[in-house]
C-alpha cells in the first residue's frame, strides 16, 4: 500500500502545537481592510485553535493518527 500525502491546503495552514492541538490563524484578513474597524483587523491578527468536532477531519488531512 502506498504513503498516503499530505494535503499541501492543510500543510499550509495548519501547525500542530506541543501539545497536540491545532492552531490556525483567522479568515478575512487579506483584502477590504478599509470598511474593518481597527479593532476587528486587529482580533483577527491573533491565532486561534480549530474546534474539537473538526480536529479528526484535519489530523486526517495532514495524516495523522
């Protein structure tokens, strides 16, 4: 049976931190910044963690067990 790959989508946005959850960063940052607040631009700086129920889905992804 051959490797399976990882998906280059996930492997781009994804960092698995040490203590095995995973860290994303937020949407709607990239473009039309102009009609965002200065307080929404900056909440969305900051990094979060995906949700339990679609941490399988993304392991899954990035080939994890």
């Amino acid at each position: 049976m051959p490797k399976m790959k990882t998906k280059s989508s996930a492997k781009k946005r994804f960092k698995i931190t040490g203590t095995g959850k995973i860290k994303r960063k937020h949407a709607f940052k990239s473009h039309i910044l102009t009609k965002k607040t200065k307080k929404q631009k900056r909440n969305l700086t900051h990094a979060g963690l995906v949700h339990q129920a679609d941490e399988a889905n993304i392991k899954q992804q990035l080939c994890m067990k």
